[in-house]
C-alpha cells in the first residue's frame, strides 16, 4: 500500500514540477536528495555497525548477563512462562539493553533471536503467546535512556545540542511502555 502511496506522491510531484516551469529545481532537488540520502546512511550505518559490534563484545564478555541479572526481577515478572535459564530471557536481555541505549538497529537481532526462543516455548503455531505479545509491545514501545540514533540524525543535520531532547525521550517512551505493557496485561485472554 505505502508503495502505491510514494509513488502517486512522486508522480504528482514531477507533473506539478514541469507544468510550473520547475522542471530543473525538481532535478537538483532529486540529485541533492541522493546525495543527502547516501551521507546519511553511511552515518547511520557506522553508528550501527560501531553499537552492534559493542553490544557483540559485552555478549561475548558476560556483560549482558549482568544486565540480565539486573533485569531479571522485572522480566521474570513480565515473562511468567519462560524459565529463568532459557536463552529466550537472555536474548530479551540483550535486545532491552539495545534499546536502553536507542539503538533499536542493534535490537533486532537481539529481537529476532528471542522470538524464536518463545516460540518454541508457545505450544500453539496458530496463535502468539502472551510472553511473545509483552515482548512485542516490550521492544516496540522501549525506554531510551540513551537515544543514540536520534542523537546521530540530529547531529549530521546541524544541532548544536543534539541530545537536549533526553527529557522528552524518557517521559514518551517511559508513558507509551507503561501504556503498552498495561494493555497487554489487560487484553490478556
């Protein structure tokens, strides 16, 4: 559906750019959007690269272990079916970590990795888990403490303090995961 979407947005923006006279203002436009697009991505993916090789190091080191033992009071409350030494809780760990951190890019490994680890837990192929829905709305709606990648966009796009946004990152993403959390326990059936 979103392709239909850009590609009517785009197809209306050449038309209406040549029938008033745009035509070359279009053409830098798309050549300077190019430019910026390919700047930007390498950006953020060195700064994904740099935080997915740290979070590789502190896997490897145990020190996402520890994070896990400092978690785990709140996940194993949260995660009620999976056993304290399933390697579900330990990817959970990880990708809450990542998170923690903002760097959701390096979450999804993480993520991945813990979906499968519930559902091999979940005895049905048909319907998700409550523990697989809290991890869903868990990493989708996550506190950052530290909002990595926004810092970087903010930064590469010219702001001189890129991280004066902290408090309204804490207090939104601290609302939508207790929103989230609260509906998932509720709607459980």
């Amino acid at each position: 559906m979103l392709n239909y979407i850009f590609g009517t947005i785009i197809i209306i923006s050449v038309v209406f750019g040549i029938a008033t006279g745009n035509g070359s203002n279009l053409a830098d436009a798309v050549i300077d959007g190019a430019k910026d697009s390919v700047s930007l991505l390498t950006t953020m993916a060195g700064m994904m690269l740099l935080w997915s090789g740290i979070m590789e190091i502190a896997s490897r080191g145990g020190f996402t272990r520890v994070i896990g033992r400092a978690l785990s009071p709140v996940l194993k409350k949260l995660f009620k079916n999976v056993q304290k030494d399933s390697k579900a809780l330990d990817y959970i760990s990880m990708n809450v970590s990542a998170n923690l951190l903002g760097l959701g890019n390096a979450a999804t490994p993480f993520g991945l990795s813990a979906m499968g680890e519930l559902h091999k837990l979940n005895n049905s192929d048909e319907k998700a888990s409550d523990d697989m829905v809290t991890f869903v709305v868990m990493n989708t709606a996550s506190i950052q403490i530290m909002p990595t990648m926004v810092g970087t966009l903010r930064q590469s796009y010219g702001s001189s303090a890129p991280f004066d946004i902290l408090p309204c990152v804490w207090i939104s993403s601290a609302c939508a995961l207790t929103v989230g959390l609260a509906l998932s326990k509720l709607l459980r059936q």
